[in-house]
C-alpha cells in the first residue's frame, strides 16, 4: 500500500511537476524516488528498470558519504526514500523541503524518524548541526550563493557537502533540456568559500538513458493520448475549443516544441549537460571519503 498523496493546489509550477511525477511514476513504475535513474551496465534501458536505477543511484550516493559522518541534512528530501535508507544504515538524519505535498509522503515514509523542515533551505533557522549536507538534485533549485552560505552555518567543524546534479556546459545552440546551474559559475561561487574539493565523478553517461526513456514515454504515450484528446474536444466542442487553442497558442506550442519534438533526449543531455558528484569539505583535517583517502595537499579525484 503506498503512502497516501496529501492534495496541494498551490504550489509552484515546478514543484507541481515533481509531486504529479511521484504520483503517476510510483503508480505505474513502482519509483520510489524522484531523482533520476545511474543505469549500470548491463541493465536494460526500459521503463520497467528505472526503480532499480534509481535504488543504483542511491547506493552511488552513499558509497561516498565520508567515513566518520553521523548526522545528515538531505535538502529537498522528495518523497524520503533516500533518507528512510540513510537512516536504515545508521545516520541520523533531517530533511528540509518547501514542497507540502512531498513532505507529507516523506513523513509517512519516515514515520518521525528525523525531523523534515517544510521551508526553503536557504530560509531555514535551527540550532542543530550536521556532519554532511546532502544535495541530491536540489541545488539546481537554490541560489548558489545563499546555498553554500546556509550549508556552512549549518555544518560541525570538518564537515561535508556532497552534491549530486546536473549542471550546464557550453554547447552550440539552444539546449531542450531544462535545468542547473552552469557549471564554471558553479566553480567559481564555490571556490569562493571555506571548502576543499575531495571529489569530482562525471555520472553523465550512467544518467543520460533516464532523458531516453522520458523523450519515449512523451512521444509515444502522451503525445498521442494529447492529439486524441484534442481531437475529441474539437469533434464535441469545435467553436469552444477552436478559441481555447487561439487564447492559449503560444503556451500550447511552448508545450509541443518542448515535449514531442523528439531532442529531449540521452544524446543531447550528454552534449547540453554535465551530471556530477561531488563532495566537499570544510577547512579541517582530512577524513576518509569512501574507500579512498586523501591527503589535505593532494588534488581531488576526477572522474
């Protein structure tokens, strides 16, 4: 039995998006996540599959949480799966997200294991300290400034961040994929603060097989059921429907261009966009980063 979907008329376009996305991924894919499917190999590309891309991307995830972290704030926490396994390994754990609907699935999926703090993450206020904090797929939504100035107030000393995303490179022509910070201004913001770069891992290739899946699903699925409603409206109410599609051209043609024109898809994210983890940490003594250690003088793994 899944969790019950609390209902929220008012939220932003974007997080609209991600909660309608939950909803209709986890009825019919079994997701339990929102973020994007790390597809290893050998694993085929089909939609049937991307749960248990998404479960490969979380354990990738935590695979790099430093040894030595007890407590983690997961910012922009989703539905709480990826916290649930956190704290199922050990960690004590807090989420923070703006998005009512999600947070309600969180707290079902949490079942008061944590505290979720339903704020922006730049706006939040506490007292509690953290050893890591967690962006997965949520720095994308937060002024990189404000981000890493909340994330080092809230850290004990010696503490992490460990950032998973996606980020824009440059490409010629206009990218059909939304989405990220660019990633030199990135560079530059955060080379700007207190924290020591430990790892840099290009995950692009192992997430771009998610962009195929959702350029399929779009043109074969919802295009048509689109077209075929259209259709209806028009054959039942053609004057009616007529001046809706006249009122509403520029957003329906916005709508059409961005979702069936077919390049929302693996090869162009891997030549607009560049997915990566990476994990930082404050000004102190080095501690292990996974399985690997690294010296305060050495330069951070690249991938």
């Amino acid at each position: 039995m899944p969790p019950p979907i609390p209902t929220n008329g008012n939220l932003p376009s974007s997080e609209f998006g991600l909660a309608l996305g939950f909803v209709i991924g986890h009825h019919f894919l079994n997701m339990q996540d929102l973020h994007y499917g790390y597809w290893p190999e050998g694993l085929p590309h089909v939609p049937q599959n991307l749960a248990v891309a998404q479960a490969h991307y979380t354990d990738f995830l935590m695979s790099h949480i430093p040894g030595g972290v007890k407590s983690v704030l997961d910012v922009g926490c989703g539905a709480g799966n990826t916290a649930r396994k956190l704290i199922e390994r050990g960690f004590k754990v807090d989420c923070v997200s703006p998005n009512g609907v999600l947070t309600g699935v969180a707290k079902q999926v949490l079942k008061g294991r944590g505290d979720i703090f339903e704020t922006r993450f730049q706006d939040l206020q506490t007292e509690r300290r953290y050893d890591l904090i967690l962006f997965s797929e949520s720095l994308l939504f937060i002024p990189l400034q404000d981000g890493f100035t909340k994330a080092l107030s809230l850290l004990n000393p010696g503490g992490h961040v460990l950032i998973t995303d996606i980020f824009r490179v440059p490409a010629e022509g206009k990218s059909p994929i939304g989405g990220g910070h660019e990633l030199a201004r990135f560079r530059e913001t955060i080379a700007r603060f207190p924290l020591v770069p430990i790892l840099d891992l290009d995950m692009t290739d192992g997430i771009a097989p998610t962009f195929d899946l959702i350029d399929a699903a779009y043109r074969e699925a919802v295009q048509p059921a689109y077209e075929l409603i259209m259709s209806r409206l028009e054959a039942r109410r053609p004057w009616m429907t007529r001046f809706m599609k006249w009122m509403f051209r520029k957003k329906l043609r916005r709508y059409e261009d961005k979702h069936f024109s077919g390049r929302r898809n693996g090869l162009n994210f891997k030549k607009y966009k560049a997915y990566r983890l990476l994990l930082y940490r404050t000004t102190a003594p080095s501690i292990e980063a996974g399985s690997a250690r690294r010296r305060p003088d050495e330069a951070p793994a690249t991938v």
